[in-house]
C-alpha cells in the first residue's frame, strides 16, 4: 500500500473521493430530473413522457431500490469473483453505458438505460466504499475523518449536477441532462484508472494470498458474529431514515415543482436545483458537525454509533415538522403555494440527521464487519439504503392520494417516536456488542 500523504491521509483516499464524486455526480444529475422527465407532458419544447405523478414516484421508487439492492451481488463479486478493484471498475464502464442509452429517445432505451446503471451502481458503490476502509489499518483514528472527507467528495459532486444536469436537462433537453450524467462518469473513471499506483494493495481479491485464502475458509468466531448482529440492527434504523430522507427526489421534488413559490427577485428556480441542498448543507455542515460529535465524546457522554444513528432520525422528523408548515400554509393560502423557506428549513435539518448517520453508519460498518465478508455487508447496507428508497416512494404515492399535510405529520410522528424508543435501548444494543471493542463511532 502506498504510504504517500495528503493533509495526513493516504493519498488513495483521494483518488477514490474524485471517482465516488463524479460517480455521484452522474447518479444525483439523473435523480434530479428522472421524476420530473417522467411526468412532464409530452408536448412542448421539452416534452417528457406524460406519466402521473403516482406512476413516476412508484418508478422512482423501484429504481431506488433496485440500485442499492444490486450493491449485494456487487459486494459478492467482489468477494468471490473480481476483487474490490475491478469492480469498481466494471461498475463504472456499466453506469456510463447506461446514462448514453438514456439518452436515446426511445422506452425501450429508456429502460435499458436504467437497468444498466443500476447494475452499474450495484457494482461500485459498495465496493469503493469498503476500499476506503481498507486504506487505514485496524484502530487507526484517522479512519473516521478519512470516511468524512469521503462523505464530502460524494457531496461536492451532489451539489454540482442538479445545478448542471438539473438545467440542461429540465430547462434545454432531457436527453442532454443523462448525456452529461454520463460524462461526469467518464471523468471519474479516468481518475481512478490513473490513480491506481496510489492504490496498490487495497481492493484485491482475497484469494490474491495464501493468507487471504485462509481468512476466507475459516468459520466466524462468536465476537464477529455479535458484531454481525448489531450491524443488521442498525440496517433496520437505516431503512426507517433513508424511507424518509429520500423523499427528496421523489415527491418532494414534484411538491417543489408544483406546490412551492420558488420565485425569487423575480427569477423562477427551476425545482430540479433545489436538489443541490442537501449537498450545498453537507459541505458546509460536514466540519462543523465531525467537530460537535468530537467534542460531545470528549466530555464523556454517549457517542456510539446506534445513539448517533438515533439522534439523526428525530433530527429528520423535525425537518418533517417543517414540512408540516408548508402544507398547513398551502391549505390556508389563497395562492396555494408554500413559502420556499419551509423547504429550506427542512433539507437543513434532514441534512443535519443525515451527518449523524450516514458517515456514521459507513464507518461502523469497515468497522465491525468480518473481513471475509467485509464487500457483502457494505452492499447488504447499500441494499438497506435501496429499501428504504422504496419505502420513500410509497409514502410519495400514498402521499397522492392522502394529501401532503397527512404523510408529512405520520412521517415526523413514527420519525421522533422510532429515534426516542432507539435511545431508551441504546445501551442495550451496545451491550449485545460485547467484545466490539471498537463501537463506538
């Protein structure tokens, strides 16, 4: 492994923080406008494909999922098959194929478009994610703010494209917004080709060594099972935030387009832009948020992972309780639109949850999981993430027929309850970690 530094880090970390950017720059380019492509009407200058809103968010719900879940045979045929390091490669060929197919104008491409990327993301993400690990050794303290500075790579890039692939493709041609999505791809995959010296010996298949051959045969032992079972148990608080969080780019993207006064001095912001906050919070919250949980664990109060991952989950009902005051204010207004800065209200804090479990909970998992299956617990989280796009896509389309102001109240409510019931067994759930030295976050 390279022992190059830069600002006291490996300097693979920044080969994978540029790849994983643009990697996300292609994925939150397409999610910005893939709703809003699929209900825009059919004609016009820009004409969409005419769907309902309920057909779109039940699509968007589908993709979500079927994106991360894929991250379970991406994390097995690394495991088994190719190695962390060319897999990432193979999904990146696969992502860039797929955003060019869908920017074809034809259904059939449509769909190929998004079954490749999805392969491709499956392939990729997991797998990137365990190679940051795999840079730091066992205890190493850096590892943590290594996945911080990770975390903001994947941000940079989900800033940029909705701003970029949001405009072409919502306010130029569709088409164009998924050809650029694709290029952002390409220039990921560039950087990683081109880093690899800075990568020698993370990513590996297992059986490259006699050691390694051995890892894989051996049985786990009862420390690593306990550990493997806290990890599906934060899996489950993962699910119940990510349901919520992705309503991002489903229904609160369309509530943005069509619910939400987004004209300021007089220039109407195209509603795909607003899905830069979330990045645009990330940046700028990232340091400061690292700091606080830094100095909450130096004056020796609770900072594991499970209370972390709890705290972001009542954080993100409070973002819902903003969103509670936009639909109250549509429903008294005559104009019936909502002020934009419930919105802006909301994504801050969904975005302040989301620094306390997210990077978290990527972390914890190069943490705990056994070596041997350390691929396939990263993709079974990505899976988690999946489902929980789903469960967001059915809330988008019961939030169709329940109305906005309803779906908002159950989210914030089963939000705060499901986080407060989680810090009343925190301890609980440390304690069946017994022998996981290493916790806490």
């Amino acid at each position: 492994m390279s022992q190059e530094t830069i600002l006291g880090h490996p300097k693979g970390l920044f080969i994978l923080f540029f790849t994983e950017l643009w990697e996300r720059f292609s994925f939150y380019g397409m999610r910005a406008i893939l709703v809003l492509y699929l209900t825009a009407e059919t004609t016009g200058d820009n004409p969409g494909l005419g769907w309902k809103n309920a057909s779109a968010l039940e699509l968007y719900g589908w993709y979500g999922m079927l994106v991360y879940v894929m991250s379970i045979p991406g994390g097995l045929l690394a495991d088994r098959l190719l190695g962390q390091k060319k897999s990432v490669l193979v999904g990146g060929v696969l992502i860039i194929l797929g955003q060019f197919v869908l920017a074809i104008e034809a259904i059939e491409a449509f769909y190929a478009g998004l079954g490749l990327v999805i392969c491709g993301v499956g392939a990729l993400k997991p797998n990137i994610s365990t190679m940051v690990g795999g840079l730091y050794k066992s205890g190493d303290p850096r590892r943590d703010a290594g996945f911080t500075i990770f975390y903001i790579g994947i941000n940079v890039g989900a800033f940029a494209a909705p701003l970029l692939v949001g405009y072409f493709g919502e306010m130029v041609d569709w088409q164009l917004g998924f050809s650029l999505a694709g290029f952002g791809m390409i220039l990921g995959q560039i950087v990683y080709v081109f880093g690899q010296k800075s990568l020698l010996g993370v990513g590996d298949h297992h059986s490259s060594t006699p050691e390694s051959a051995e890892l894989m045969k051996k049985p786990l032992t009862k420390i690593e099972k306990d550990r493997t079972i806290v990890l599906f148990l934060s899996f489950l608080i993962m699910i119940v935030f990510w349901g919520a969080y992705e309503q991002a780019g489903g229904f609160m993207n369309l509530y943005a387009k069509q619910t939400v006064d987004r004209v300021v001095f007089g220039y109407e912001i195209p509603a795909s832009f607003l899905q830069s906050l979330h990045a645009f919070y990330v940046i700028i919250l990232g340091a400061p948020m690292a700091a606080f949980w830094l100095w909450w664990r130096k004056q020796g109060r609770e900072s594991s992972a499970i209370f972390k991952m709890a705290i972001g989950t009542i954080v993100m009902g409070f973002g819902f309780m903003a969103l509670m005051g936009a639909a109250y204010e549509v429903s008294i207004s005559a104009l019936e639109k909502a002020s934009l800065y419930w919105l802006l209200i909301s994504y801050f804090l969904h975005v302040v949850g989301e620094l306390s479990s997210s990077p978290v909970a990527l972390s914890f998992i190069t943490k705990l999981a056994p070596a041997k299956y350390a691929s396939f617990m990263m993709g079974a989280y990505f899976a988690v993430t999946g489902l929980g796009n789903k469960v967001a896509g059915l809330i988008g389309e019961a939030a169709e027929n329940a109305g906005a102001l309803e779906v908002f109240t159950g989210v914030t409510v089963f939000c705060l309850l499901f986080g407060l019931l989680l810090l009343v067994f925190v301890k609980r759930l440390k304690a069946l970690a017994h022998g996981a030295e290493e916790v806490t976050a």
